[in-house]
C-alpha cells in the first residue's frame, strides 16, 4: 500500500491569514466610499434644488391698498361758445384715492373742490371735450385742481386718477 505523507497540521490551518484581512479591509473601503459618495450627492442635490424653488417664487409684493372711491354730486355748467349757441357739459365724477383720510379732508372741502372744478369746466369749449384726448387731458387738469392745498401751508392730498360716470355735452 501506498501510503502518503500527508501533513495534517496543514489541513487544519487557514489558508491565508492575510487574504482574509485584506478582503474585509478592501470591502469596508468600498462601503465607506459608497457611502461619502451617497451623502455628498445628497448634500448637493439638497442645496440646489432649493434655490431654484425659491429663484422660481418672486418675493411676494405688498398687497396694494384698497383704493377708495369718493363720488362727487354731478354738475352742469355752461360752456364757452363761439357760435353762439348755448352749450353745457353736465358730468359725473368719481375720485380714486388711497385712503379715507384723504377722502375726510376732501369732504370737509368740499364746496372749495366743487368751485374750483365748475369754474375749470365753465372755461371750456365743447370742440375741446369731444375728442378722447379732451377728456383725458380734462380729467388730469381735473385731478391737479383737486389735489391743490386748500389751506395755507397745508400738504396737498393725493388723487389717484378722476374717473367720468357721467358726460354729456349739449
């Protein structure tokens, strides 16, 4: 019989006592690097994807102030003629403004208002009035009469734009 010599303190023994610290040293690497990998793509994408949600929302504005709108009685006043005939313009104001003070003052003046607007009205012609252009440039002339100061040394009051709800020239 053949017989082998077989070392059995050999069988026993790891293989490599190295190879297996080396594959667990290279895998927890692995892992390790995975893992930064993963946490700094979070970290980036976590940064950037919130300026452009805010890039995309513009600063919200303040809210504008509710306007006031003040309703002036109608009035009809002769106009100028050079034909002869007898023309008026009976017209309709409303006013826009900023706030119920300024609306306060303007009735607490208002008769002065009322005659500084009929005496305007009573310089005009209706040539004048008819086109869009007339009316516009009236309600502007309008809105700087009203806004004057009404008492010495006093701050004028701030009118929005003069709005017609009623114009008839005859």
């Amino acid at each position: 019989m053949a017989t082998t010599t077989a070392n059995p303190q050999a069988a026993a023994q790891p293989r490599a006592p190295g190879l297996i610290k080396r594959t667990l040293l290279i895998a927890l690497i692995a892992l390790l690097a995975a893992a930064l990998a993963g946490g700094g793509t979070w970290f980036y994408m976590s940064r950037h994807e919130s300026a452009p949600a805010q890039a995309a929302q513009p600063a919200k504005p303040a809210p504008a102030p509710i306007p006031v709108f003040f309703a002036l009685d109608p009035m009809t006043v002769n106009l100028q003629s050079d034909d002869g005939e007898q023309h008026y313009l009976r017209i309709g104001l409303t006013l826009k403004l900023n706030d119920q003070k300024t609306q306060d003052h303007l009735t607490a003046h208002m008769p002065e208002i009322r005659s500084r607007v009929l005496l305007a009205l009573s310089n005009k012609h209706p040539e004048d009035l008819a086109p869009l252009e007339g009316k516009q440039a009236l309600a502007k002339e309008l809105a700087a009469l009203i806004e004057k100061p009404t008492e010495a040394g006093s701050e004028p009051v701030h009118v929005d734009d003069v709005l017609f709800t009623e114009f008839v020239v005859q």
